[in-house]
C-alpha cells in the first residue's frame, strides 16, 4: 500500500513544522521544568486552524483526513512530547467523541468551539479502580428529573484543568447480565461540585496538564448524554482506537527528535581521531533507529487511511501504538547512549525524549493490552 502524501499533506506538514520549529521547540525545556502548559502555544495552534484537522469545515474544522492530523501530531510531538499529548488528547479524546457520537446540538454547542480552537476539552474514563479494566469504573450518574446527577472520581485526565467540559464516563444502570451499562455524559468543567486539581509530579510530558477530577453531585441536564445511553462502553472503545492512532504518530515525533539529535551528535563528537559515526558500532545503532521510526510511521499512516475508509482499524490502531511507543523508547535510549556521558544530561535534551516516551507505552491502553486487543483480533 503506498502513502505517499498529498501535495495538501505535504504543505500541511511544512507548515505545521515551521510553526514547532518557532514557537513550540524554544519553549520545550521550559515547560518541562515548570511542569505548566503554555497556553499560547494552543492559541497560536487555534489560529493555525490546526485544532479542528479532522473535523467538517461546517463544525468549524479543517475537512482534513485523519492522516493530516497524524503528520500534524507528529511535527508537534517532535517538538515538544508534553505539548504534543496535550494537542493529541484535545482532539482525539476531547472533542472526537462528540463528533461521531453527539447530537446536532451538541457538535454546535461544544464542538464547534474546540474545532475553531476557541476551547479545550478532555476525557475522563480512568478512575483509580478502572486503568486498564474499564469496564470497572465506579462513577455512577443517576437520572433525577431532567438532569443527572453525577458522584465519582476520575484520575490521570489530560487537559481537565484548562477544559470547558469534560466526557466523564459513569455507571447508569445494569444489563440483564448483571454488568454495568456504562455512558458517557458531556460535564462542564465549571459545574457545581466539579473539582478539578493537578497534584501529580510526573517524569515525563510534564509540559501536559494532568488532572484529578472529583464529582459530587454534579447535576447536568438530561441531554448532556453523549450518544446512546445502552453503547458508552462501545463508543469510548471507538474513541480510544483512534486515540491510539495519534498516540502512535506522537511516539514517532518524539523518536525522530531523538535520532536527529543523536545524528546530529555523531558526526560532531570526535574520538580516536574521526566523528564517531565512522564507527560500525555506531553505523548500526543510528540504522537501526531509522528502519524503526519509518516503519512504525508506515504503520500510523495505514491504521489512520483505513480509518478514513470507513474500514475496521482497531487491530492496526493496536499494532501502530504497540510498535511505535516501543520503538520510541528503543530510539530514545539509543539516543541517549550514543551521546555518552552528554546524553544523561539535560543540556543535550535527549533525557527529556526518554522521559517523554515512557507514557506512550502507558496510556491510551499499556502494550500488555494492546497485545491483548490484537489476540483477540487475531481469533485467541
């Protein structure tokens, strides 16, 4: 299958990578070590029309393809891994759910403003008893009236703290089986008994804002449900197989940073006489971390055009995010270890890469169930 891009894509890709190059890359360090989004940088990236990429241009959106956001994703990554989860989350968990799922009302209400880049959004489903088994989630929202009424706690959510809503996921009711009916209902972040706090010291993508959410009795109108009440579980597996795409192309941005760096290095650093990419050691590592970041994009790009043909891509979305994300923590350590004694130092910022990496092998779904998903596509 080829991917060749598009003149379209390759213009996007120029100008999105001119724009990281100026005004993401400078502040990189900074709000590694602030720990603080920059709040410019996404309203510079509003502006751009780069928030609404994969949205219809009547939702305030670009019209792009999920490919153009993919290349989007990863020239942000590449410059800064936090701002590029941050930029990832936004619309892939925040505002993509109420695209495909939301009523008419919805889309013009609260996605519109997140396309045009006017608001953020984020996504709680992780609670500190439903990681990895979300089918655990203990947030309940029961029906009073015409609102529901929501009492939880939701952790780990990207972006909650800048938000003008969040999608929490919450238990409303019981199957025949006896297993929980979960939906997904759209909770402004200003909402009485809505508290939203970063108390997290993370090791890496510390330029993303990650937050804790306690709901107590929250009270939103019966409409904020997004979808149908009977399918949250399905629509938010949906919504994380295309997260896992973006997750992927960001893994490949914050791969390639490190291996310029460390090419970059190589032919600098001099010992024994010669630039020390003369060395077959040396030769072979850099090699090897350039098949790596090719192929795994080659994979994004196939689970992304497989989503735009309406085709099934939860398997290729799981081999994208599961090969990228660990190809990406190979490249970053490499990166690392060809610049030596350089490399453990933040001068240099290749640690930063390591660090940044680590959470892509974590969130979005860890590899262990990502191998799971593909074995049970795979018929195990």
């Amino acid at each position: 299958m080829d991917f060749e891009l598009s003149k379209e894509q390759i213009m996007l890709q120029e100008m999105v990578r001119d724009f990281a190059e100026k005004e993401i890359e400078p502040y990189a360090r900074e709000v590694d070590e602030t720990g603080k989004m920059r709040m410019e940088t996404f309203q510079k990236l509003g502006n751009l029309g780069l928030l609404g990429i994969p949205f219809p241009e009547k939702y305030g959106g670009a019209g792009g393809d999920t490919i153009s956001y993919c290349i989007a994703v990863e020239e942000i990554g590449k410059a800064c891994g936090g701002t590029g989860l941050s930029y990832a989350a936004n619309t892939s968990l925040g505002a993509s759910p109420i695209y495909y799922f939301g009523t008419e009302e919805q889309k013009q209400k609260w996605l519109v403003p997140m396309a045009k880049g006017e608001a953020l959004g984020a996504f709680g489903l992780t609670e500190p008893n439903a990681g990895s088994d979300a089918g655990g989630t203990r947030t309940k929202a029961v029906l009073d009236g015409d609102e529901w009424v929501i009492n939880g706690e939701k952790c780990w959510i990207t972006n909650a703290e800048y938000a003008r809503q969040v999608i929490v996921t919450a238990v409303t009711g019981k199957r025949e089986n006896g297993r929980n009916i979960i939906s997904a209902i759209i909770v402004p972040a200003d909402a009485p008994g809505v508290a939203i706090t970063s108390p997290y010291e993370k090791m890496g993508v510390r330029g993303s804002n990650t937050c804790q959410i306690v709901l107590e009795n929250v009270r939103v109108p019966r409409e904020n449900l997004l979808g149908d009440e009977n399918k949250g579980f399905s629509q938010f597996l949906y919504t994380l197989d295309g997260g896992r795409i973006s997750i992927a192309a960001l893994s490949v941005g914050i791969a390639q940073a490190a291996f310029e760096k460390a090419l970059r290095y190589a032919k600098e650093r001099m010992q024994f006489g010669q630039a020390i990419s003369k060395f077959q050691a040396i030769q072979f590592k850099l090699a090897d971390m350039a098949m790596e970041i090719d192929l795994a994009r080659n994979a994004v790009y196939k689970a992304a055009w497989l989503k735009d043909q309406g085709k099934p891509f939860s398997k290729e979305a799981a081999y994208a995010k599961l090969f990228a994300s660990e190809m990406g923590f190979r490249v970053c350590n490499q990166a690392i270890q060809i610049h030596g004694g350089s490399g453990y130092m933040r001068e240099y910022g290749v640690e930063r890469h390591l660090r940044d990496i680590k959470l892509m092998e974590i969130g979005e779904g860890t590899s262990e169930i990502q191998r799971l998903v593909i074995a049970r596509k795979l018929g195990c």
